[in-house]
RNA sequence: GGCUCCGUAGCUCAAUUGGCAGAGCAGUUGACUCUUAAUCAAUAGGUUGAAGGUUCGAGUCCUUCCGGAGUCACCA
C-alpha cells in the first residue's frame, strides 16, 4: 500500500510519488477494465473479492481420489463430501446449468453447478462473470459423474477466495480417448515468460514440471550425500577475497564497514578450511555469481554443487561422480538413460575415462607433450586453423585445444584426466611429470558439466602456485586469481589429503529434462532490465 | 562486445511489388439445466517496440535506440 506523502495521479493512469522511488505505471487493458469494473460489482454485493478464510478438507486430486475410492466400494458406500480450491481454468455456461474446471497444484477438477442447488444469488455471479476464468474459488459439494462421465463436484455453494484482474492467456485442452492431452493456444514467448514466469507457469503445465523435477534433482543429491556421511554446509556469498575458480567477480561494498566486498564465484577455499578444522566430508549446494557473457549453458548466478572428502584422491571422486550423477537420474526419472537435444545419453557407470593428452591426440593426431612450449604448441594449433588469441598459457592452448576438437564429440559421460598444471591452481601434481596435475572433468552432450581434483594440501607448494598465477596472469586479466592468506594460514595447520568437486547443477537439471537453454531450469533467468 | 534474425489486438499468428492493418482464441451482448477445444447469433477491439528519415503513400525501405533469440568472442 502506498504510505507517501502526495501521490499525483497523473492523467494516462500513472501514479507518481515525489520524492520517492514509487512509479506506478499499470494502464489497465480494456480485458482488465471489464474486471476492475466486476470488483466494484462484486463489493456492491457486499462480496469481499479478496477473503483471508478458506476451508480446505481435500485437494483437487484427493477429492477425486475419494470418489473413485467410493465407486469402488458400490452403492453401500457414503458420498463423498468435500470442500476444494483453486483457480478457474475453464468456465462453461450453459444456460441454468454450468461447468468449470478448477485447479491446484495436485490437479484439475471440474464443479458441476446448477442453479437448482446453488441457489439465484450464487448462481448469478457466475452468470455474470463476477465469478470468472482465473479466479480462485472454494466449492463444496458432493462428489459425482457427470452423464458424460467426468468426476466432478456437485457445487451446493461456491466462493470466490481471490480475484483476478488480468487475465492469463488462455490455453484450451482436449483430452484424447487415450489419455494424451492437446493444448490450443500459446503462451510461447520466451522474453513474456521468462518475465512473468507467474503467468508461465500458472498456464503452462509443461513449465511446472520441469521445476517439480528440479527439485527432485536437489533432493536426490542432498540424500546421496546425507547417506554418505557428508556435512552440509554454508559458506560466505560475500567475500573479502574471491577464488577458486577462474572468473570475474561480481563486486559490492558494505557501507556500515567501508568494505569492498566479492560475491563468490566458488565455495572451494572456504569448504576445504573446513578440512582443517576436523569435518571429513562436506558439501554445499548454493550461487554462485559471475561477471561475465551469458550463453544456453550460462547465466549470470548459477547454482553450484561442491564436495570435498579427506582421505581420498580424484580417482574416489570419479567413483563418486559416476554414483551420485546416476543415482540422481534413476531418483529423477527412474532410468539411467535420457534424451537431450536428441541425443540419447546413458549415465550408467562405469563412464569412459580418458587423459586429457590422449584424448586430444586421438582426435587430433597432436601430442602436445611434443610442443612443450606455448609458442610451438600455438604455431601448430594455427596450421590447423585454431584461431588462438594471443598471450594464452601453455595450460589455456591445451585446455582450448580440448574445448575446439574434442569437447563437442563427448556425448556420452566421458572423464578427462590430467589437466595441464599452470591453469590449475589447488590440484596436486601428478607423480610422473611436473606439467600435469590430478584433475579431471567430466562432459556430457558437449558440455563440461563438472570439475575435480586431488586438492593440493602442501602450503609450500599452494602458496607457489598463487605466485605462479600472479606471473602467468597479467592483473586484469580474467584468470587472475588473487592470493588468499587466510587461506594459507589455514592450510599451514595442516589439511588432510582430500579429494574435491564441483559442478553446475543447472546443467545436470538441463539433461534430465530435455531442456534446450539453462533459462529454462532457472525459475528466474537473468534478463537485462525491462524498460518502460 | 561483433554478426544474423525477430518485435503487429490480452494470447497465437496473417498482411502480395511500398497502396484501405486482418484472422482464430480470449473479450462484450443475447440464447441454452450434463458441457468439456461446448455450440449458435450479434458485436467491439490497433500510437504495428520507440524516435527520426525517404516517399503522393511505410507494418513493409533507410538510420539510431530499446528488448529478445541464435551465433562468435569470452567463460565452466
């Protein structure tokens, strides 16, 4: 409600309020004319459009489980009474007798109202459209059949719980003989649903479930986990330094403290602290928040997965990959198998492990163990007409390397294994050279989806790696990834060795159901800010 | 950030070579006591994303801006 002082209607139908942030720039459409006017129709009846009591005994889906419930006892058993909500889908006047279908979260039910048993005054207001599509309402009445066959409520009396003043688009079903359902009618704009993902969900059933899925993929991992002796916990969104990951931060400040402050772009260094301080396995699922383009498999803050294990190395964790990833999609969708972009993706272990010089060298035909040197392994990139952008690490052209030949053909859940050292900063060294470390990723439909490593514990040599990065990345850069002392005293008291992961969680919800862009798993994708 | 495409009624879409902005659904009025994409009759609805320009005439062509999608760059 507004409280400011001085609020100037102003001609077009805006609200103004000096002084103050406070512009309301609603110019109701001719559609909600019609509605607005009912409201004032409906308090002249003395009917309070928005009521705060309701008398809920059975859901949509309940209530028709009851029926069927009591047909199948025959004609001995006692009929059904309920009281039901929801909103209005679909209204069918017919003269002194009507049809609605109303819907909850459970599912839809039809009200069978007849004037008869609802009475003039009650029947009217739907008569009237005082009681309309897109409102809530509560019916009670007697569960029955309608000739045609429908379960559907007998309504003795219907109330309006909430009106709606503008209407969702509207969207018509048939249901087939087999069951199947056909929708007439769209709401497919994808900038209009992504705004008001309200009126998307509310009209797209479609939508719905991939959210009620997304939870199930949130459950499946913590219950993984959980049942693994795994700590959930959480760690600082807002950090004085920034790391564990190559991005660019989001930067905020704290005025009470003068601080300047960074959202996170990972939990890595703060969970593996918690190493030291005695948990032998944790894991976080949360935001993380980072400053750069947005693409199909990015966007701006994402929801990430990370675990670290004491007493462990990155071949545990390829173990624990291939478990909880297939574990979480037989919960999911009751199969290892799913289809994506139609590609038919299998998650059953055990997953294709391949090291990363290999990998590349069966694809290329390089062996970039042959071009030591980041300026030979550029020349030999360019001859193969890799566009290569100038001043990269050695570890970036392979990693690129990687990314342009290899990356896209990984369809099936394929582990790729010892990572260059000089772009992995807080991975141990492999035992047989000193240019890899015990990392891996692992990709699915072309997609990195994860990243782990055997965590490098030995202070001396983390706290060379930070230097390494200082002089391998320019100030600037995107990579730059910041000395963090706190972080090294912690390790000096000593860390055990453990085995960490990470990965975008979106992506996972992205396979498993069949949806093309991340804005389609994220209730609110980032959008640029819509003007007016 | 570069390039390409898109933006027309509440929703989904038309509009010939630059020549009167249209349809379905939703809406409004009326009829109908078992409908279900209900049906029947009548009817209303537009600053074509915004601002400029070319032209006798612009939804259509040009410029700039806003927003979205794709792609590349960047990046997990």
């Amino acid at each position: 409600m507004l409280s400011a002082q001085n609020p100037v209607e102003c001609p077009a139908g805006f609200l103004f309020v000096p002084q103050s942030r406070i512009v309301m720039v609603w110019e109701p459409n001719r559609l909600e004319v019609d509605r607005l006017e009912r409201v004032q129709a409906l308090e002249a009846r003395n009917i309070e459009p928005f009521p705060a009591r309701v008398q809920r005994t059975h859901t949509a889906a309940q209530a028709v489980a009851a029926y069927e419930a009591q047909e199948a006892l025959g004609e001995a058993a006692a009929p059904v009474e309920v009281t039901v909500c929801g909103r209005i889908r679909r209204v069918n006047l017919k003269g002194k007798v009507s049809f609605m279908h109303i819907e909850d979260e459970t599912a839809r039910v039809q009200l069978f109202l007849r004037v008869n048993e609802l009475g003039d005054a009650t029947y009217d207001l739907v008569k009237d459209k005082l009681i309309d599509s897109d409102d809530f309402v509560q019916a009670s009445g007697t569960m029955m059949r309608t000739q045609a066959g429908e379960i559907s409520v007998r309504a003795s009396s219907l109330t309006l719980l909430a009106k709606s003043l503008s209407p969702l688009p509207v969207i018509k079903r048939q249901e087939l003989e087999d069951g199947s359902v056909v929708e007439y009618g769209e709401f497919t704009d994808v900038e209009a649903r992504y705004r008001q993902r309200y009126a998307d969900l509310a009209v797209n059933q479609n939508v719905r479930a991939v959210f009620q899925k997304r939870a199930k993929v949130m459950q499946a991992l913590r219950q993984f986990f959980d049942a693994r002796g795994f700590l959930e916990v959480e760690t600082p969104i807002l950090q004085p330094v920034y790391g564990g990951a190559a991005a660019r931060p989001f930067i905020t400040h704290h005025n009470q403290l003068d601080q300047d402050l960074y959202l996170r772009i990972s939990f890595e260094l703060y969970l593996k602290r918690l190493l030291v301080g005695g948990f032998d396995a944790v894991y976080e699922i949360g935001r993380d928040f980072r400053n750069e383009g947005v693409s199909f498999k990015h966007n701006t803050e994402f929801t990430m997965l990370e675990f670290y294990k004491a007493y462990i190395d990155y071949q545990d964790v390829m173990e624990l990959t291939e478990q909880f990833v297939s574990h979480t999609a037989q919960q999911v969708n009751g199969t290892m198998q799913t289809t994506w972009r139609g590609h038919a993706i299998d998650f059953t272990p055990p997953w294709k492990r391949i090291t990363m010089r290999d990998a590349i060298r069966e694809e290329t035909g390089i062996d970039y163990m042959d071009y030591r040197k980041r300026d030979a392994l550029e020349t030999v990139m360019r001859e193969r007409g890799i566009t290569v952008k100038p001043g990269q690490p050695w570890g970036k052209l392979v990693e690129h390397l990687l990314g342009e030949s290899v990356e896209p053909k990984l369809i099936q859940p394929t582990i790729i294994m010892d990572y260059p050292r000089d772009i992995s900063p807080f991975a141990k060294r492999v035992a047989y050279d000193d240019l890899h470390v015990e990392r891996f990723e692992f990709y699915i439909a072309g997609m990195e989806m994860g990243n782990a490593f055997t965590e490098l514990n030995d202070p001396r040599d983390q706290e060379a790696r930070f230097l390494e990065m200082a002089t391998t990345f320019r100030q600037g850069d995107d990579d730059e990834t910041p000395l963090d002392e706190d972080y090294l005293r912690a390790m000096r008291y000593g860390m055990p060795p453990n085995g960490g992961f990470g990965m975008g969680i979106d992506r996972l919800v992205m396979l498993l159901t069949d949806q093309d862009s991340i804005r389609d798993v994220l209730l609110y994708p980032h959008l640029r800010a819509e003007q007016k």
